[in-house]
C-alpha cells in the first residue's frame, strides 16, 4: 500500500504525514477511486482443547499407530482382555472343533479405506543374536559385568577372590551345588598352575556353563515319529505360560509346512479354553474343545481320534496347571498320559515341562516331580528376558539331565527361540560392544 502510495503521487511539496490515519484521509479526498479491498487473513485453525480429539481425528491416527508395530501378532496382554470380555461358550455337541480361520486377523487391518504407513523395515544389522543377547541384558548386568568388576585390576587369585566368585556364582541361581563344583574346578587348576591371571577365571567358568548346559545325552531338537501324528504334551504349575508356549510352538510347526491341532485339555479353567481357541485364530490352526468343566481324559481322547482321522502332523495337547506338591492333581496327569498312550501306542512322544525362569531354585523341584510323575522329556525355560538370574539354565541341566527344546525371551511370536547351548552362552557373555 505504501509503494503505491508513492507511485501515484510522487513528489509532495508538502510535509510527509507520519500518522497512518491522517494519511489514509488524505488519500481518500485525493483520489476518489474505489476503495481496494483488503486481503482477507485466514481463519486461524481451530483445535479441540487439550484432551479431546474428535472421531475422525482418531481415524486418521489409529491406523498409522498401529501400523507402525509391524503388524505383529498382538502379545498376550490383549489376550487377557479379551478374555475377561467374552463369556463363556455353550456348545450343545460333546466335542467343538474350530475351523481354521480363512485370514489371519492382522489381514483386515490392510483393508481400511484410510491410507496406512508402510511400517518400517528392521534393520538387517538387528542379527537373532544380537536381539537375544539384548533381551539377556539383566542376567549380564547381575552375573557377567559383576564378574568383569571382580576381575578388574586383580593380579592374583586368592582366597577373597574365590569368596567373592562364590557369591556371585550362587545369586545367578547356578545353584549351590553347581557353584562348589565349579570353583573346585578351578581351583585345581590354579593349583596345578595352570591359571594363575584372574581374567582367566572368566573363560573357565564359561566353558564350565557350557559343559553343564550340554551335560544331558539326549538331543535338544525334536524328532517326529515315523507314522502318525506327533504328540506332544504340555504340562506345568499354574502361571508359567504353557498356553501361550503352545500357541508359539504351534506357529513354529506351521511355518515348517506341518498340519497342527491344539487340543484344550485343561477344562477347569474356563479362560485357558478360550486363550487357546484365540491362538488357534492366530495362528490358523483348529482347536478341540468342551465345555469347561468336563473330564480332561476324555477331551484328550476326542482330539486323538479326530487328529488320527484327519492325519494331523502335531498335535498339542494343553493340561491344567497343578502344583507339583498335589498328589491327586499330579495323579490325573499320569492318567491323562496312560489314556494317550492306550489310544496311539508309543504317545505321547514328548512331554515337555514349561518352567518360568523367574522361580529359581524352586524350578528344580517341580522338574523333579513332573518327572517322577509322567517322565519329562524337554523342557522350555520362559520369561528368561525378566529374570536377572540366567544361571538358572545352567544349574536345571546339571541337576536333571533334561534338555532344553526352548527358551522365551518376550511376549511376541518370535519370541519363544529354538535352544541352542552355545549360543545362549556366547550371548550372555558378550560385551556390549560386539
């Protein structure tokens, strides 16, 4: 306005007016032209008060949210939901099968109408090691960098050494016994001088681990029987996560290309039930059931003899959580056993023992009385990321004899990790800058 003011007048032999008003006027009499009309400013954009976003803002964030996980299966935690919501089946057949579902339930997340986020590819840096040695980090923090300050500026082994190795040794839940052996061990060793750097301390007793870990005859992979289905059977105290086990197992046979069914033996809790028809939705797997409350040997028998008849590949059979010190309880497993074993002869081919990590000691009890009571032949160590004390693994081993078939490490699907002893051991001694 201003740079026109000065075109259209140009020099003014009168004194510049400095107030605008006064300026605006004198244009006003001056030229008699129609008045331009002024820019008109945008509205300024509204926003809901802090707290409230309305439906359709929701619509345009929910689905990059969730797209952004990677379009991962759901971790359990929603399964406990949504559990607590839904009420209980009545189904008027002795035995309900469910189908397998036509898509996975992530698939309909694609189809919304809205745009989506690709979700970002992982880092192909981000190794299978690599992930496990970061989910071991709190067992690395209590036992491997305790050792590394133990070790740290020593010159010589002594007896204060020892004492404090000792320590340290038994609060990662090595165990006793498992600890006294080992430091018997090395004290032999020192004695013959054949360590005499305190830094070597560390190699021995990771090799020592190892030996443990590997100290079992039998083989920690799963071998499938030549004809008919494989059976395995799933047992545990109550809380150590065998439903959820047996749904990641499920999904690890199914991308091997095998026919799984999941069989709902544990009828007295009426959640575990519908926990397993949602990892039967999941993983695309069908489920045998009945309502709850009936006889487990009989909903185990049912699904034997629709597995046979449908040459199913594997077949997962869920029990009841019991503690182990229950006599009557752990009476009926060996009667849910001995009713496998009557309808396919040799079954079941594996009876693994789930065990949460995060009990400790108490661990090697219950190993001991499931395998007194139904002859355990693998077990699968959970919850190992949330435990500071992965000597655990080292100490059941030793004491059992039992190998390890898997490990959990997280609440995801990929999570639960196929055993492998010295990779287990590499990554709880690695360093970080590895």
């Amino acid at each position: 306005m201003l740079g026109w003011f000065k075109k259209k007048f140009g020099k003014q032999t009168e004194p510049v007016v400095t107030d605008p008003e006064l300026a605006k006027a004198a244009v006003a009499e001056a030229v008699p032209s129609p008045a331009i009309p002024a820019p008109q400013a945008e509205p300024a954009a509204e926003y809901p008060p802090a707290g409230q976003v309305d439906a359709a803002s929701l619509e345009m964030i929910e689905p990059a949210q969730e797209e952004g996980q990677g379009q991962e299966v759901a971790s359990e935690q929603p399964v406990v939901k949504e559990l607590g919501e839904a009420p209980l089946e009545q189904a008027d057949a002795v035995v309900e099968v469910l189908p397998v579902a036509s898509e996975p339930s992530v698939a309909a997340e694609s189809e919304r109408p809205e745009a989506v986020v690709p979700s970002p590819e992982k880092p192909a840096s981000k190794s299978m090691f690599k992930r496990l040695q970061e989910r071991l980090g709190k067992s690395k923090d209590s036992f491997v960098y305790r050792l590394d300050r133990l070790f740290l500026g020593r010159k010589e082994i002594d007896q204060e050494l020892f004492e404090q190795l000792e320590e340290i040794l038994i609060t990662a839940d090595l165990g006793v016994a498992t600890t006294l052996e080992l430091l018997d061990d090395a004290r032999k060793k020192v004695k013959r001088d054949q360590l005499s750097d305190p830094q070597a301390l560390k190699t021995i007793i990771r090799d020592q681990i190892l030996a443990y870990i590997e100290a079992t005859d039998q083989s920690a992979e799963l071998v499938m029987p030549v004809e008919g289905p494989f059976v395995i059977m799933v047992v545990g105290v109550n809380g150590v996560g065998k439903t959820t086990t047996i749904g990641k197992i499920a999904a690890k046979f199914v991308r091997a290309g095998q026919s799984v069914l999941l069989v709902a033996g544990d009828t007295f809790r009426a959640a575990a039930i519908n926990q397993l028809k949602i990892w039967g939705e999941r993983v695309g797997v069908e489920v045998v059931a009945q309502n709850p409350g009936a006889d487990p040997s009989s909903v185990v028998f049912d699904g034997l003899e629709y597995g046979v008849a449908h040459n199913y590949d594997v077949i997962l059979i869920d029990t009841a959580g019991r503690l182990h010190t229950s006599v009557n309880l752990m009476a009926e497993l060996k009667k849910i056993k001995r009713v496998i074993g009557k309808k396919m002869p040799g079954a079941p081919h594996e009876v693994m023992l789930v065990l949460d990590a995060t009990t400790g000691q108490n661990s090697l009890s219950q190993v001991k009385f499931f395998h007194e009571a139904v002859g355990v032949s693998g077990l699968t160590l959970t919850k190992l990321d949330g435990t500071a004390k992965g000597g655990i693994v080292a100490n059941v081993c030793r004491e059992s004899k039992i190998p390890v078939r898997f490990i959990g490490i997280g609440e995801q699907l990929d999570d639960l990790r196929d055993f492998d002893a010295r990779e287990f051991v590499d990554a709880l001694f690695a360093q970080h800058s590895e």
